[in-house]
C-alpha cells in the first residue's frame, strides 16, 4: 500500500483565520507602541554628543511610570535617579517633547558655579558635558552660576520661572520640590533647561530613551518647519539622501 494514501491532508489556514491572527499582531503592536514603545526623534542640540539632532530613538514609556499592582510583578519599574536621561512634555512649550538629563530629584540642593553643577555640596564629575561656546563673549553669569545670579528678561528665563524661583532657593542652591526634577542638557552652553523654566513635574516624564535605530545628518531647528510643502520636501531629501546621510555608526547605540 502507498503510504502517501494514508497521510492526512495538510490543513490550510482559512482567510477567516489569517484575518484573526493578522488583528492579534496588530493588536499587539499597538498595545507595545501605545503603551511601552514611542518613537521620539532628537529635536536639538542640547543633548549633544550624547544625542545628536537627527537621532531617532525608542522610548521606554513604562520604566519610570507609577507602579501599578496588577503588573508590577511582570513590568521593570523604577525610580527615576539622578544622571538618567529622560522624555518629558516641556514645562514651558505646550505639546512639545524635549529630551534632558536628570541633575536632581525631590529634596536634591543644585547649583552651579562657573559652570560646574554641585549636587548636595558635592562637585560632579561629568565626562559627557560639552562647552560649545567659548572665547570672551561666551561667559553668561546667570546660566553658568545659577541661582546666585538673577535671571533677565533678555535671557530666554520665562516669567513664570522668574516670580517663583525664590521660593525654591536656600542659602546658595535651588532645591528640587517633591514630584518635581531639575534637567539640563549635557551642551550647557546652549540648553534652554530648568535654569530657565525651573522643574519638570512628575506628570509631565514620558520615559527613558533607551537606544537609537536610526540616525540622519539633520540641520538645527527642522522640527519647526511644519508646512506641507516643507515636509514634503524634508521627506525627498531623506528618501534622495537615506544612504549617504545616515549616520550608520550610530545605530542600534545605546543611549547612556
């Protein structure tokens, strides 16, 4: 007897079927971009060298969420610490993301002299901070000794920041209120960051960056050109230019 007689027929997948598991990943995957995952893609270069304008990266939305009982024996909290690098909805700019490091958390004492922040009377050591402005013109009393100096209007320091500041402010440092962080970025010369608009709010973090999947050589301030026909053309020149413009060393980088 041909044993092949006696094989059963391979079942196919109904389109019925194809359809249900086609909707269970796309399910999936909206779940991980909605509530895990976001894509955010470095606006400026106040992150600098440590983020770079054009890096795209993947944001870890959950590891500085409250904790939740139902899932927090599964998902990987955490607090957030000083020295993260975080996403967070500007203080001063409604609807706008911006990314900065972390220099303090509730109850942190910060200040900064010439320059250089102390943290609890403790001097950092900061190997991934950048000076981009030198030469005689480049010193800034209220950015580089903050708050000893008071801020001026002609300094980019919002209102808002100007009228409460003094009552965060004991002896020579700021100090960080509860559910709040003091961010700057790591290009100190030219981070707009909570030396002028003051402290992130809790409600504000959208999460960590954790690495970036891509990177592309992209000129200062792009993020502002919202027109269609700007976007149209910032959309050729990266489909013209997706080779020889992206920074393939940067890929898949983790972000630190």
């Amino acid at each position: 007897m041909d044993k092949r007689q006696d094989a059963k027929p391979e079942k196919r997948e109904t389109t019925v079927e194809f359809l249900a598991s086609l909707a269970a990943v796309l399910v999936a995957a909206l779940f991980i971009i909605t509530f895990m995952v976001q894509a955010f893609a470095i606006p400026s270069s106040s992150m600098e060298n440590t983020l770079l304008i054009g890096d795209h990266v993947f944001v870890n939305r959950i590891g500085f969420s409250p904790r939740c009982s139902w899932v927090g024996p599964i998902l990987p909290y955490r607090g957030i610490h000083d020295g993260d690098i975080f996403v967070f909805l500007s203080p001063s700019e409604p609807g706008l993301y911006v990314v900065k490091r972390v220099m303090g958390v509730p109850g942190d004492r910060i200040h900064l002299r010439d320059g250089v922040v102390y943290r609890n009377g403790q001097k950092l050591n900061e190997p991934y901070v950048i000076h981009s402005e030198t030469g005689p013109d480049s010193y800034n009393a209220y950015r580089d000794n903050f708050p000893a100096v008071a801020p001026q209007d002609s300094i980019n320091v919002t209102p808002e920041w100007q009228l409460t500041m003094k009552q965060y402010i004991v002896g020579d440092d700021v100090v960080v209120p509860p559910h709040s962080y003091f961010a700057m970025g790591d290009n100190r010369d030219v981070s707009l960051d909570s030396r002028y608009w003051g402290f992130v709010p809790q409600q504000n973090v959208i999460g960590r960056p954790m690495f970036i999947y891509w990177s592309f050589e992209t000129p200062p301030y792009q993020y502002l050109e919202t027109g269609v026909g700007q976007r149209a053309e910032i959309l050729g020149h990266t489909i013209l230019h997706f080779f020889d413009e992206t920074r393939w060393h940067r890929t898949l980088k983790l972000v630190r």
